[in-house]
C-alpha cells in the first residue's frame, strides 16, 4: 500500500476520517406529501389547508408553463426564430421566478409543494404538446392556452385566499402570478395578429 492509499484506507487516522463525507444515506419521509403543521401566523387552518391546496394546482400549471416556453425557446423557427428564442427564454426565466414564490409559499404554511416532473404532470391541468416541433403559430396559441388555463383557476384561488384572510397567497397570486400571466399573454397573443409587416391592410376600403 502506497503512502496515498493509506490515507484512503482503514489505516488512517480518526481525525482524517470525520473529514471524509457520509455518502449514500437514506431517510424515511419526515412530512408526508398532503400533510400540514400548524405555522402561527394567525390564520385558520382550513384556510391553510385550501391556499396549500390551490398553491400547488397553480405550482404545477407554473412549473408545465415554464417548461413549454423552455421548449418553445428550443424548438421555434422560422423568420421570427431570433425574437421568439429570446422571448420564450425571458418568459422561462419569469415563470421560473413564479415557481420559487408559489413553492415556497406552500412551505411557509406548513405544507410540501410539489416538485418532480412525474408528480406535475399528475397535478397540471395544462394539455400535454407533443414531444416534437410544432409550426410557430402553433406553439404561440399553445402558449396563450397555457396561460388561460392558469388564469381561470388562479383568479378563484386569489379571492378565496382574500376572504379567508390569506393575503400573504392572495399577494403571490395576484402580484406574481397574475400581473406576469397577463404581460406575457400579451406579448405572445400579439405574434398571432394576421397583418402583413410590409403591406398596409385594405380589406375594408
Ligand atoms: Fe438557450
């Protein structure tokens, strides 16, 4: 045994071995997925329980919707390849943002936020795109559809969360996901307009 292995091996000393990190160990779950402690923030627990709940709906459709862009980004082309890459990618990067504050939103009260991609595609609501490439319009009125279906839950989950005195979920839904929802919605939605970029329409004259 060389002077290396040594160091490696069972004849080292103790204090080099408490330097060595402890690998492959396992825990059994300390918070089972569903469940909830109490936090004291001085709001009811049912009211935790639905804004955990509705957090994690909404978690999932994030985390789906920041993938799409993801893949967007990658797969679009075309005369409108160059603008569409970098706005896809600055879409991915602010739903990306929207995740961490929805997750850690659901920690705040108590509860486990969903993570994995195996159990967002459980939880999202978001239709499945197919795993090659679509044409841009396509992909720009999946993403618009995307969004929608994040709109029509999340605006209910914000107002329930108002009237139970959540306003710290209310704030998260309204704020981040909303307001965000809504620019990028516009941003997309306006590639779709039917106008030539170099002929005057006159269909109407
Ligand atoms: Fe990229």
């Amino acid at each position: 045994m060389n002077e290396e292995n040594k160091v490696l091996g069972t004849s080292t000393t103790e204090r080099s071995i408490m330097a060595a990190p402890v690998i492959d160990q396992t825990s059994e779950e300390i918070q089972s997925f569903g469940t909830r402690f109490r936090v004291p923030l001085g709001l009811d627990d049912t009211v935790c329980e639905t804004s955990i709940s509705n957090l994690n709906r909404v978690l999932a459709d994030t985390i789906t919707l920041r993938d799409l862009y993801k893949k967007c980004h990658w797969q679009t082309s075309g005369a409108t390849f160059y603008q569409l890459h970098l706005l896809f990618d600055k879409h991915f990067s602010e739903q990306a943002e929207i995740v961490d504050f929805l997750a850690e939103r659901i920690q705040v009260l108590g509860g486990i936020s969903v993570a994995m991609a195996k159990d967002v595609a459980e939880w999202t609501h978001i239709e499945a795109p197919p795993m090659g490439r679509e044409e841009v319009p396509a992909q720009l009125s999946r993403l618009v559809s995307a969004h929608e279906t994040i709109f029509k839950f999340v605006r209910q989950a914000a107002k329930t969360a108002a009237e139970g005195g959540d306003d710290g979920t209310n704030d998260v839904l309204v704020s981040n996901v909303i307001r965000t929802n809504e620019l990028q919605t516009w941003f997309v939605a306006e590639h779709l307009v039917a106008l030539s970029p170099t002929e005057v329409n006159n269909r109407h004259q």
